[in-house]
C-alpha cells in the first residue's frame, strides 16, 4: 500500500531551482534512505513532505488518515517539566483513562452494593479497561523506560529540560517522536548527538517498525543496517535504488557508467549524422541537398540523451615529510578530570608507528578531552604523555576552534602558509572544491561541511606524520568521507581517530580502543572485528596462542607492508593495461595506413610505416609479458 506519493515536485530560492521534478513513492513498511551531497536539497524535500515548507510545483499525496512524525519537531517543551515528564505526556490519554478507572473502581467501592449503579459503573469500566488494553495502556511504562535507556537519558530523567544542551534536547525530540508511533517516521540525521550504544538501539527500532521510514543520514553503517532502499538527490533530480547504502553504492557506478555509454555513442552518431549531411552539402546538388535535408529531419526527430552529470567531489592524498621511530606515543598513568567529574585514571596506551587506532566510547567518557591533553590543548591531571622521535603532530578539531572567523578562506589557508604560492594556496584549496571567487568568502558565512574541508586542507598541506583526527566525518557528505577514507588507506603515518562513523572505522582501523569507566580496552581489529568480539564477551586484544605483543605487532607489520606491495602491483598492472590499449589503438592506425594504396606511392614511407608497425606489434607481445607477470602477483 502506497503511504506516501511525490511528484513532480519542484522548489527554487533566489532563482536557484533546488529541486527539479522530482518523484518517488513510499509503501507501507519500508525504510527509505534520502541521500546526496551538502545543499542538494534533502532537508528541503523533508520539509516539503512534512508541510513546512510550500512546493512551486507538483503534488504531495499523503494517505487519508496517516500519522506523520517529523524529526525536526522539537515538541513543546516548557522547560519546567524534567525529562521523564516530557516523554510520559505522550501518553496523557492514557495517563486520563487511567485516572479515570481508579476513580470508578472507588466509586464502585462506594456503591454499597447498589445494583443499579454497579450495572451503570461496571459497564463503563469494562469498556475503558478494553480500551486501554487496545491503546497498550499496561505497556506504556515499559516504552518510556526502553527510550530513556536506549537514547542514553537515563541519567537525566530528572533534569528539567530548559537545562537540557541542544544534542539533548535533539535525543529527547526523538524519543518522544517514536513513542508517538506514526505511520510515516521522517527523520533528518537521527544519530547526531547519538553515541555507538544508542545509534545501534535507534537501528533495531527502525528494523523493526511497522510504519514507514524517510530518513536523511550521512551515517553509511546505519543506512546499511536500516534501509532496504535508497533515494539519490543529484543536481536536483532524485533516483532511486533497491537495496541498502552499499548496494546503492554498486548500482549507482553501473547506471552511471551505462548512461554515460549510451551518451557517448550517440554523440558519435550525431557527428557522423553531422559530418554526412555537411558532405551533402558540399555536393551542392538537387539530389544531395534533398538527402541532406532528409537526414537533418530525421536528427531533429532524435530524442536527446543528457550527459550523466555527477557532483564535484573532492580529491586529496595525505603525503609525509619524514618517519618517525618505532614507538610513537607512550602513555602512563594518566588521569584526568572535569568539572569535578572524573573522566580517566591509570590510562595506558603504547601507539607504534603506522598504527590505525579507532578511540570510542559513550558520549561524555573523555575522547575528545584526552586528544586535546596529548596535543596540550589540555593538561592531564597526572601521569606521563610521552611523544617518539621525529613526530610531527597533525590535529582535526570536530568544532574547528581554529578558523579565524573574520579572515576569507584563501587568508585563513596562506596565513598559514606565507612560503607557498598564492596558485599553490588556491590549488591546495580547489582540491576540496574552493574554486574561483569562493575562495574571497569570509569564514563566517561557510557551512560546516566547508569548514570542516577548510581544516582538510591546512591539515594535507602541513605533511605530518601523526594525525590526530576528533570525528573528522563530522559535517562532510557521503562522497567527501569516501574520498578521506581512500586518502587516510594511502597515508604512510600514524593515524588516532575519535568517531562515532561505523562505516569510516570498518575503512581505516586496525585496532579499536574503547574508553569506558575511565579505562581503556583494546581490540585488534575494525569495528566489525570489535563489535564481534564484545558481543560475545571475549577477553579484548586477545592475542594468537603462543604469541607475544612484540610479535603480534611484527606481523601486523608485515601484513600492511604486503597490503602496499599488493596495491603497489595493481597499479603498476592498471598502467600496463593503459599502455596496451594505447599501442593496440596505434597498431590498428598503423594497420589501416598499410592498406590505403596511396601509402605505397612512396616507397620510404611504406617502409616506415612497415617498420613502425612490427616494432609496435613487438611491444605489445612485450607489455602482455610484463601484465602477466604482474597479474600473478597481484
């Protein structure tokens, strides 16, 4: 059954169109995720489903009767209720029918026995009592305590919500939101402010709801894990897929690709089409002017395929000025605390270089904290930071504190890099999509996303060989992370990464570290490696029997020297393709040379062209040599 039918809609603002045509449909149970790259135009459409916002054009059909939940609705808090009042006043009418079968089972009691009143009072009681075990009067309880526990407020059940912080306030908007149970769940990044516990808690909600869900999220895992289909907003249109965040991934490659194809061969036809008629033409002829005309006709008639277009995306590699020694930071006994809060004590961690380390743990643990102590943004309370040799420290800052909020983009970068070029500064800028006059824009008036690509860029020009890097996904769209995460599997340092982005620490991490009760965990590993681990409540950081640490680390060594020699192999592989489609490209040019007759009217060019021909016949058979060498060892 269709919930929800969109079509043709369209929005513009300033003159900009957002939103071109677009259509899809929404069936009852399915779980859709909207997605595309920063201003596209996702929370437009979200907005315009909801009816906050007034389309120029086209229809949004809702079915008669349906319930819909918006995320966004931060509901009327007055500020004075704590947070456990707030989510209970989702059930005021079963708060009111409640009250109201206790005060009849009093009346009842009072009765004296009264036949006639029994009848009257029973009656009534009967069917309210049916009717709150419809409305799940004696469950209500349970879903209330089942939210505060999963979206982590337990702690806060209390707390009046004027004391609430935003990120607070957004977990408690969504908490009432899905005690509500709407038909149609609208939900715009669901699992900001949300840690790993309660992200996993909010995907086994949604898994199993049986109403219908739209869902913005730049959360990969989490699309991966909760969406059975996906819908792209690219250049103002929207596409849809079945399947989940990865399979849209493959499809998307394949349907580009295929268009892009089909784009091409028709734009060759087209020239041809276009080179004949100018032949007629030429002629000048009855004949041929009529058959010129004829072919002009029949292009015209052509339906136009649009060239496939796809967003900028951003392009950048990490590169290192020096290594560092085999121990890059030691850590001992560190304690700290904040506000009276302690956040970690006897803290121990040895980092090697090359090593990939994931840091998580609940909201409020000390990740972020402890990056800022081991960059001396802040100082421990006790215990031993010690940094190897030769570390030159690079440092992402998820609230980019940094950015100097009066200077323009290009003065922020220079500024930090008075030696270099201004072409160079704005070539560093252009790979992270700062292009032409954007590069005069105060810092002030940029988005998150950009400004998070303004500190990708300081960071890439600095060539540290340390990163410390606090949710550095935050604020960047799906392509944009895809395009880090391929930049941090080339980088030759070391890298510490504080995220809650599943899918960013199943690419980049080979050792997960948990901080919990002030404590840290270690697990070899990515997320996945770690999730299977704690599930089964295995000893972490488990080693091989037999095999000690120093070992272990060895190996590890040798497993990502053989993963750089393997890609290593593969490029060098695609290059010998490349080149041997370029000589069997001039090996057919030479082919056709030697069959035109006007070829042999000089005989030195003849033999020249007869000699070039077997040399590149030679070379060929010699770069299929090299690509099978290549392919074995690949």
């Amino acid at each position: 059954m269709i919930l929800l039918s969109v079509q043709d809609i369209r929005k513009s603002f300033g003159g900009h169109e957002v939103l071109k045509k677009v259509s899809f449909t929404l069936q009852e149970g399915e779980r859709m995720g909207l997605v595309g790259v920063n201003g596209s135009g996702k929370s437009t459409l979200m907005k315009l489903i909801a009816g906050q916002e007034t389309a120029d054009d086209g229809q949004i059909s809702i079915q008669k009767g349906l319930r819909v939940g918006y995320m966004a609705q931060q509901g009327d808090l007055s500020g004075e209720e704590t947070v456990q009042e707030a989510l209970e006043s989702v059930f005021a009418p079963l708060q009111a029918m409640e009250a109201e079968l206790r005060e009849l089972e009093e009346e009842m009691a009072r009765s004296g026995g009264d036949p006639e009143t029994l009848r009257r009072l029973g009656s009534r009681y009967d069917a309210l009592t049916r009717n709150f075990e419809r409305e799940n009067g004696y469950g209500w309880h349970s879903a209330v305590e089942g939210v505060l526990a999963g979206l982590g407020l337990r702690e806060y059940r209390n707390r009046k919500t004027g004391l609430l912080s935003g990120g607070e306030r957004t977990r408690l908007s969504l908490g009432r939101l899905l005690l509500t149970e709407p038909d149609l769940l609208l939900l715009d990044e669901p699992t900001n402010h949300l840690d790993l516990k309660s992200i996993a808690w909010l995907e086994d909600t949604l898994s199993a709801w049986r109403g219908a869900v739209l869902v913005i999220s730049h959360d990969r895992y989490f699309l991966d894990h909760v969406c059975g289909r996906m819908a792209e907003l690219l250049m103002g249109t929207l596409e849809t897929y079945t399947g989940n965040y990865t399979e849209y991934l493959e499809k998307r490659t394949v349907v580009y690709e295929t268009r892009m194809k089909a784009w091409q061969a028709q734009q060759k036809e087209i020239a041809r089409e276009e080179a004949i008629i100018a032949t007629y033409r030429r002629f000048n002829r009855e004949k041929s002017i009529r058959a010129a005309e004829s072919r002009e006709k029949r292009l015209e008639k052509m339906e136009r395929l649009e060239r496939p277009q796809e967003e900028g995306s951003v392009r950048f590699r990490f590169e290192t000025r020096r290594r560092t020694g085999e121990d890059v930071l030691t850590l001992e006994e560190l304690k700290k605390s904040y506000d009276g809060r302690l956040l970690f004590d006897h803290l121990k961690l040895l980092v090697r270089a090359g090593d990939r380390i994931a840091l998580i743990g609940d909201n409020g643990t000390g990740k972020s904290t402890l990056l800022k102590c081991l960059v001396g943004e802040e100082k421990a309370d006790s215990g031993v930071i010690r940094w190897g040799a030769g570390v030159d420290l690079g440092y992402y800052d998820q609230h980019q504190a940094g950015l100097h909020e009066n200077k323009t983009v290009l003065e922020e970068v220079w500024d930090r890099f008075p030696r270099l070029e201004q072409y160079e500064v704005r070539g560093a800028l252009g790979l992270f999509l700062f292009t032409g006059d954007e590069v005069f824009e105060p810092v002030h008036t940029l988005s998150g996303g950009e400004r998070g690509r303004v500190c990708l860029t300081e960071l890439m020009l600095r060539k540290d060989n340390v990163l410390l890097l606090d949710e550095p996904t935050n604020h960047l769209d799906m392509d944009s992370r895809e395009v880090l995460e391929a930049a941090l599997a080339d980088f030759e340092g070391t890298i510490i990464a504080v995220s809650h982005d599943r899918y960013f620490i199943n690419r980049f991490a080979e050792k997960v570290c948990v901080l919990e009760d002030g404590r840290l965990k270690e697990y070899i590993g990515n997320y996945d490696r770690y999730f299977e681990k704690a599930s089964r409540d295995a000893e972490p950081d488990a080693l091989p029997p037999g095999m000690t640490r120093t070992a272990a680390e060895k190996e590890k060594k040798r497993d990502r020297e053989e993963k750089r020699r393997l890609k290593e192999a593969a490029d060098r592989l695609k290059e010998t393709e490349k080149q041997i489609a370029e000589a069997e490209a001039e090996r057919t040019r030479l082919e056709a040379a030697l069959a035109e007759p006007e070829t042999y009217r000089d005989p030195e060019k003849a033999a020249e062209i007869s000699r070039r021909y077997h040399e590149t016949e030679e070379k060929i058979d010699s770069l299929y040599g090299i690509w099978e060498k290549l392919a074995e060892e690949s």
